[in-house]
C-alpha cells in the first residue's frame, strides 16, 4: 500500500512520456516531412511557390505559440498573478519550441539568401529599383533587416524564455527562502522580457508575414496576428490539459483553471475580431487602391475561407462560449479549442497563400520571360468588378489613382475607343493592340494592351512611371495574364489540400512531442513558487 501510494505522488509529480505517446508525435512529424517533400518534388511552379508558403506558414504559425507561451508567462508574472501557477510547466515547455522553430526560419532565410524561394517582391533588387513604393521602403524591406532581426530578435526572445525556466526549475531544488529571491528574480526578467518582445514581435511580423503584400501595409496587422497566436496558444493549452488530466496528471488542476482559461479564449476571439473589424472597416472606407488590395484579393478569390475566417474564429467561440457553463465543461472546451486552433492556422493560411498566388500568376503570365514575376497593372473599374464603388480601386497593381472618377494610374479609359500608349521599353515602341468585347470583363470594354518588342526586360510597376497602363502582359486574361477578380481554383492555395494538412499536422506532431518532451525534464508542480498556495485553491 506505502509502494503504490509512492507511486501514485510520483505520477502526479512527473509527467512520463509514453512510447505510445511519443510513436504517435513522432508518427505525426513523419507525415509532415512526407508532405513537404512531395510538396517540393510534384509542385516545382513559381520556384516551389506551394513548397515555401507551406514551410512560413507553419513555421510562423508554431514559433507564435512558443512566443506567447513566453509572452504570458512573463506578463502574468509582471501583474502578480497566481492562479496559473499549478499548470505553468505546460506553458514553459511550450515556450523553448523557440528553440527549433529559430532553426525552422533560419532555412527560410537560406533560401532569401540565395534566391531559392520567391514569397518577397523586395527581395528582388531590380523589382525594388523599379518601383517607388519599394524603394521607399527599402530601408525596412531587406535582406540585411530580415535576417538579423530574426536571429537577433528570436536570440533575444529564446534568452529570456530559457532563462526563465532555469529559474523556475532551480526555484523547486534551491528555492523556498524566505526573500523569495529566485522569484524576484524571475520577476526581473519577466518585466525586461515584456516590451522587447511587445516591439520587436510587430517588426518581425511585418518581416515575415505582411512584407509578402510588398505594398500593402496596415498598423494593426500585428495586433491582429498576434491575437491569432494568443488564442491558437489557449486552445492548444487547453487541450494538452484535458489529455494530460485523463492520465491522471495535474489533479490540482481544477474545473476553475479550465475556467479561465476558456474565459481567455473567449475575450481574445472577440479581441480578435474587433482588430479584424477594425482594420476591415478603416480600409474599406477610406477606399484607398493601396490599401484595398488586401481585402480585394481575398473577396474576390477566397470568399469561401473568407467568411469562414469569420464564423469558426468568432460566431462559434462567441454563441458557445458565452453562456459561463460551456467553459467548465470538458468536452465543450475541448470541442471549441480543437476548432479555434484549426480556425487560426486559417487565419495565417489566409494571411499568407494569397500573395504568393499573386506571384504565382504573375510567373505564368510571363512564361519565360524573366524570373522575377513582377507586379502588373489591372486597370478595372467599378462596372468591371461587378461592384459599388467601394473596393473598386483595388487590383493588383498594388497602385491606383483614383483621381477623376474612373481613371487609373492617371489614365481615362474610353469604353468604345482604345488609344495608343506612349510606353517605350528597352528602347523598342510598344505597339498598342484593340481587342475584342469578348476579352472585356462583363463584355463592357475591351483591355488595352502594351506589348514590348522585345520580352526580355522586366517590367516596370505602372506606378514607376507616374501613371499609365503596363506596358507588358496587362490584365483580362491576354497573352498568359491572370484576371485579378476570378482567378479560379487553385490547389494548395484556394484552400488547404491534402499536403497543406499533412504538413500542419506534422509541425503540429512535432511541436508536441518537443513539448512533451520538456514538460518530462521537470517536476509538474512547481514546490517552491510563492504563488503555489493561491493556485491550488484559485475559483472565480
């Protein structure tokens, strides 16, 4: 009886990682390096466009959960808050996925370095001298400030967080004193940890996610993908939570924990909406071209996962959730957070795919000519989108002048004549073709098209030249051009596949048996912290 009651304080105390548990983590890591593999070898298009975007996405995606693990780790320690502290190992072992997902983005910088993967227009130096908004922003937008930010960045971040577990993990052997003084110390760097990491998460952020839309920008992006790793990192923590307790671990894990942390999700979805509306409806109503762009593309080819976006990651968390019982209950929880983590990885596939689809028709439009997929001119108005006014500036010429009713890029378009384009390149004259109304969108009006004499210059942004038409491949579908508005399907982009899933669920299996792993280095329940006590017997 003395053995087995041993026994029993044992598993309470330290977490066991099960050969199961680990062949199934790993059984799932093994299935992602399979996808990505097939990824690279079947889908070679736009310098394995898909491969690449499936690699950031959830490398970004994973490396945000580690970082919020920190992130709230320091801040709730900041704020004198106790009520965590009996499940804070869980967070800490989430944290140090810092570690390796560093490595996961230093292969994404390999590639930036040596031109293996197209996903940033700035990366591309003769783009960059050919574009004004680039150029502009050349200063932020380069090699040298997305490599050293990463590494210097993630360095910092990885620091803090490790050196906060040493702490916590000698407070249990060596801790206890009566000045708290591992504590304090934990303290201490917590409080440094927090604003480096609230400024330098919104820089990297727009290094690593925004800077594919090269020219579109938004000040609340980083609110709003920060808010998506926060609540993917809850439902995450929850979840693990709910199995390790159907093991038998974290007994003063109580209903009032689960409590909480669904009371977190909960207001973070909403959070999390109010930034989406936020920066929706500013955009939308400003109805600024170089803003719109964002919005346009996903409307007009992803209004499937558009809305989608919208009801798995606020309507369901919203009409569930808001009742108090749905959060003390287990099998709800579960259910909403295993929504809510697959809802954001969406969120962030949202983010991502549709800009490098962008480059991936721009490739196609050009055929051979040139590596570099450049931005092209769409030159559509409000009739041709088949919409109001509102949105109408925007296409993916990521510049529109907006001046004088219906003219873009400073140019009017007559619907019966078509003019000559006064565009020279390479020395050669443009010849300007009239096409047919069949060519036109809606059978409104033919599109005017430069051709160069001769294909193999690169093109120059329409706004490089102050206005006009794009002397090369313009849109409406002509000559390899892509119809902005209607893209059509595409796998691995229009939605997840088959390889997008395995890939996440891959990441996903090895991030968890990392985790794992680490929450088995120490004890489960943290004897020494001060705030142990209020924990244990923490209700709302």
């Amino acid at each position: 009886m003395p053995q087995l009651r041993r026994w029993k304080d044992n598993i309470m105390e330290n977490f066991v990682f099960s050969s199961r548990a680990k062949m199934v983590t790993l059984g799932f890591g093994v299935l992602g390096v399979i996808c990505l593999i097939a990824t690279y070898l079947f889908y070679p298009e736009g310098h394995h466009m898909r491969f690449w975007t499936n690699f950031l996405h959830n490398s970004v995606f994973f490396l945000g959960i580690a970082f919020m693990a920190g992130f709230v780790l320091a801040a709730f320690t900041t704020a004198y808050a106790g009520w965590y502290v009996t499940f804070k190992r869980v967070w800490e072992s989430f944290s140090l996925w810092m570690l390796p997902a560093l490595f996961t983005m230093g292969v994404l910088i390999v590639g930036l370095i040596l031109g293996s993967h197209h996903l940033y227009h700035w990366n591309d130096p003769e783009v960059v001298l050919s574009d004004p908004i680039l150029t502009h922003k050349s200063a932020f937008l380069n090699q040298p400030w997305y490599i050293g930010g990463t590494i210097i960045f993630g360095a910092i971040w990885y620091f803090f967080i490790s050196r906060m577990r040493q702490i916590s993990v000698d407070e249990d052997v060596n801790g206890g004193d009566a000045n708290f003084s591992h504590h304090r110390k934990y303290r201490k760097y917590a409080a440094i940890f927090l604003p480096i990491a609230g400024f330098t998460s919104a820089a990297l952020i727009w290094q690593w996610i925004m800077s594919m839309d090269s020219h579109w920008y938004s000040t609340m992006f980083a609110w709003y993908a920060t808010a998506s790793w926060f609540v993917a990192m809850v439902s995450l923590t929850i979840m693990l939570m709910i199995y390790l307790k159907s093991r038998g671990y974290f007994p003063n894990v109580t209903m009032e924990h689960f409590h909480d942390l669904g009371k977190y999700m909960f207001a973070i979805s909403i959070f999390w909406m109010y930034l989406w509306f936020s920066q929706y409806m500013l955009i939308w109503y400003a109805n600024v071209g170089e803003e719109t762009i964002y919005f346009r593309e996903r409307l007009d080819n992803y209004r499937v996962l558009f809305y989608a976006n919208l009801i798995i990651n606020f309507l369901l968390p919203l009409l569930i959730l808001m009742r108090n019982d749905t959060k003390r209950k287990y099998g709800t929880l579960f259910f909403v957070s295993a929504i809510l983590f697959v809802g954001h990885w969406v969120d962030y596939f949202l983010m991502i795919k549709p800009a490098a689809r962008i480059t991936i028709d721009e490739h196609s439009g050009h055929g051979d000519h040139g590596d570099h997929g450049d931005e092209h001119t769409y030159n559509l108005s409000a009739e041709d989108l088949d919409e109001s006014p509102q949105f109408a500036s925007a296409n993916n010429s990521y510049i529109v002048d907006q001046q004088e009713g219906d003219q873009h890029d400073g140019e009017a378009h007559d619907q019966g004549d078509q003019h000559a384009d006064d565009h020279s390149h390479d020395g050669e004259h443009a010849d300007d073709h009239s096409h047919a109304d069949d060519h036109s969108h809606d059978g409104e009006h033919a599109d005017d098209h430069s051709h160069a004499g001769d294909h193999g210059h690169d093109d120059e942004h329409a706004a490089a030249h102050g206005g006009g038409e794009h002397g090369d491949h313009g849109g409406g579908g002509h000559h390899g051009g892509v119809d902005p508005t209607n893209r059509g399907f595409k796998a691995g982009y229009t939605l997840p596949g088959f390889l997008e899933i395995g890939t996440f669920l891959g990441f996903l299996g090895f991030f968890l048996f990392f985790a794992l792993s680490r929450l088995e280095k120490a004890a489960l329940i943290p004897k020494n912290d001060p705030y142990l006590v209020e924990s244990d017997h923490h209700h709302t």
